[in-house]
C-alpha cells in the first residue's frame, strides 16, 4: 500500500489516469516535467495516459520492460510504432541509471 507522504489519485472511470482526476494539479504544484508510465495495459490506459500527459505538455518515458498489453506481440507493436513516436522507450534499467545519475 502507499507509505507515509505518498499521494493517492483516486480515479474515476475512463481510459487515463489523468481523466477526471486530480494528477495534472498534484503534479504541476510538485514542479513535475517529466512522467515515467509503468503497469498494463498497452492496450489503452498506457497508450490513453501517454497521449493524455503529451497533451498536457509532459515529456514521458515508457519503459519497453514496464509495461505489458495482450497479446504481447500487438503490445511491442504498439511501443515500437505508436508510443515512440510520443515518449522515450528505454529499458527499466536505463530510467534507474538515469535517476541514479542525478543522485
């Protein structure tokens, strides 16, 4: 579950999780540019949400090994031809060296 000092979105239906939420104020009142999207699914809320945080003037970064869709082949599919061209795709391990780096 969440620790002490973490922030819970609640959401609301739809298919990002900016949508009727209160992300977009949490993360400006935190001086946040950039947004790295992880969990499932490809399919729509990874997609939804990356379109979404672009539209909102968010760089963001999904990582190719953090996320999954169904069938897997549509969701590589989906990185390689769709989610590229608005996000950076590096590797989990790239973004924890890229954090690492600014430790």
């Amino acid at each position: 579950g969440p620790a002490e000092g973490d922030y819970v979105v609640a959401r609301h239906h739809g298919v990002s999780v900016f949508h009727d939420s209160e992300l977009d104020s949490i993360l400006r009142s935190l001086g946040v540019r950039t947004v790295v999207l992880l969990g499932v699914s490809v399919n729509i809320a990874v997609t939804g949400t990356t379109i979404e945080a672009v539209n909102r003037g968010y760089q963001v970064v999904v990582p190719h090994d953090g996320v999954t869709g169904v069938p897997r082949e549509y969701a590589d599919a989906v990185l390689e031809n769709t989610l590229r061209n608005l996000a950076t795709v590096p590797s989990c391990d790239e973004v924890i060296a890229a954090f690492a780096g600014r430790a």
